[in-house]
C-alpha cells in the first residue's frame, strides 16, 4: 500500500519552487503543505513558527495576517511577497512586516 498526496495550485507552485532550491521533491511536497496551514493559521489569528533566516540562525515567530489583527499597519499597495517565493507576515513581537523563503520553514506548531 503506497500514500498519495495531491497538490494543486498555489500548493504545487510552492512544491516546484522549494523542490528546486533544495533539490529534493518530497520536501518541497512536504514544505508546500506546511505552508498552506502556517497562512490558514496567519489568517485566523496569531500563529507561531520556526524558520531559517538568512544568517543561519533559527527564527522563532509569532505572527499574523488576520486583517484585524494587522490592518493598521497593512497599505495594500505592494507586490505580494508569494511573487517573490516567500510568505509575509506581521511580527507580533517585533511590530512589523517580515517574510521568509518558503524552503527555510521548519515547524508549525
């Protein structure tokens, strides 16, 4: 007996884009689904994860895109960050716009 997961849309772009930049096809299936349920979660209130930063430490987050949450601190007039194969997210702790690369997520928890 064999899993099978199916992915689509936005899901499979993130899939390709993180199977590429590591070179490895599950994670880049397993790293996709991650995403999908952090933003389900910075949607519908504060979620907390862990990522990579680009200086190689970890980052432990607590963040938001729940528009009541971050609608003062929120313009819309930007490109979206998903262009640019990364999520973005409102810091609670820090009181700002971060993003990360979608290959550097490591938990959601």
């Amino acid at each position: 007996m064999s899993n099978v997961a199916v992915i689509n849309g936005m899901d499979a772009v993130r899939a390709s884009v993180i199977a590429h930049r590591t070179g490895n096809n599950e994670l880049g299936m397993v790293k996709a689904m991650m995403i999908e349920n952090l933003k389900t979660k910075l949607m519908n209130g504060i979620a907390h994860f862990l990522f990579v930063k680009k200086d190689g430490s970890i980052r432990e987050a607590w963040g938001t895109c729940n528009p009541a949450l971050a609608h003062a601190m929120t313009n819309g007039r930007g490109e979206s960050r998903e262009n640019y194969a990364t999520t973005a997210f409102y810091s609670i702790t820090d009181g700002g716009w971060r993003s990360f690369r979608w290959e550097t997520l490591i938990k959601v928890f």
